[in-house]
C-alpha cells in the first residue's frame, strides 16, 4: 500500500533561515508527488508538483523540492523563511485510482 | 477564476443528527473528490467522482455516509446519525485529469469544520 512519512512533526526556523522539510513516500510505481500548505482552519494549498522530468522543481513562495529516487524522499525547501511562512506543510503521493495519500505533515514555525 | 467552494465552513450538530455539507467544484473541472481530515492528521480519502459517477468509495466510508454528485456539478456529503467521531475536516477537491496517463492536481476548497456534541 502508499504511504507518505513525514518524520518531522514540529520545525522550529529563525525568519531569514534556511527550511527543509522531510517527505518519504511509498509506491510501488513512478510516483506523482506534492506538496501542500495549509494554514490554520484552512484548505490545501499547492506549492508544487513532480510528475517526471527535472528532478528539481519550483513551486510557489519560492519553494523548491528535489526528487531522489534511490531515496524514495521528496524533501521541500526554501532559502530564506519568512514569518508568513508558517503553517502545516503537507506531502502527498498520488496513489493508484488517482487519490492522494497524505503524510501526517510537519508544522513550521517561524522565529523572529 | 473561482476556486472550489464549501458551504457551510463550520456546523455544530448534536449526536445523532443528519448533516450535509456541498462542495461547489472548479467548473469543467470534471473529477470531485472528498477527504477527512482529524486533528493533527493529512486527509485522508473518502470518495471520489468522475462526472456524475461514484467510481471509488474508502472503507472509511460507513453506511451512514452518503456522497452524491447528480449532474456532475456540485457534490454533497451526508452524514446520518452523527457520532461524536464524526468530527473533523471534510475537504473536497476537483481536476481535470491531464492527457498522460491520469497526471492530475487536485485543488481543494477551504474545507467544512464538523463538530458533533
């Protein structure tokens, strides 16, 4: 079956630090990975989306993520977080039957 | 362009009672699916549509929900006998299924906040 770990449940970063965020998937074939941003009493947001190709790929709010196969990590970055960065960070795999499998998601928050 | 719309974004239900929540899709976005989501949890999936047809049901779907999705438009989820573990996020999402091999991005609506005393 799909599954999406995300290892880290809290991320605390000082505004103007670098982030990464962890995603490990699960899946059985090529798979089509996310990632959502959800803020509190939100929906999803879509950050960005790897479907194949670039194994590096840019999204919104200037986040990035880098696919590595041999890993099975989908892991989101960003250079420099600022506060309004802050919220729920999902990682989601597209599984067979075209629904998304979440990870629990890590929550960012963001030090002055 | 509007996104995908929910209504109500919050309802407070006694146990025992029926609700039903209404999400209101990207239009030609033609796939609608339904997701729950639990404090400190990722959703997780519930059902989805293509058009008018209900093509994949979870088992976290218990009889006493019922989705539909009549004209391939708009979506409701109803919950009959609320219980108390009931509570949570329902979220939906829409796509349009891309042409290869059914690469898709699924936008979600703010979500529906269930709470059942």
């Amino acid at each position: 079956a799909q599954s999406v770990t995300q290892p880290d449940i809290h991320i605390t970063v000082s505004e103007g630090a670098s982030l990464e965020l962890r995603c490990n998937y699960s899946y059985g074939a090529t798979p089509y990975l996310f990632w959502y941003v959800q803020s509190p009493g939100q929906g999803l947001q879509l950050l960005l989306k790897y479907f194949s190709g670039d194994t590096l790929v840019q999204g919104i709010k200037g986040f990035e993520a880098e696919f590595k196969r041999s890993q099975s990590s989908f892991n989101l970055r960003k250079p420099s977080v600022h506060w309004s960065d802050a919220a729920e960070y999902f990682c989601a795999v597209g599984a067979y039957g075209n629904k998304l499998v979440f990870g629990a998601g890590t929550i960012l928050r963001v030090k002055s | 362009d509007t996104g995908v719309s929910q209504d109500p974004r919050h309802k407070i239900t006694k146990r025992g009672q029926n609700v039903t929540f209404r999400c209101d899709p990207i239009s030609e976005h033609n796939r609608l699916y339904w997701y729950r989501q639990t404090l400190g949890q990722g959703p997780e999936f519930l059902t989805y549509f293509q058009n008018e047809a209900q093509l994949e049901k979870s088992r976290l779907l218990s009889d006493r929900f019922s989705a539909e999705r009549p004209k391939g438009s708009f979506s409701t989820l109803e919950i009959q006998r609320t219980e108390q573990g009931d509570s949570a996020m329902y979220l939906c999402a829409s796509s349009f299924p891309g042409l290869a091999g059914g690469r898709e991005t699924q936008y979600f609506g703010p979500g529906t906040r269930l709470l059942v005393l």
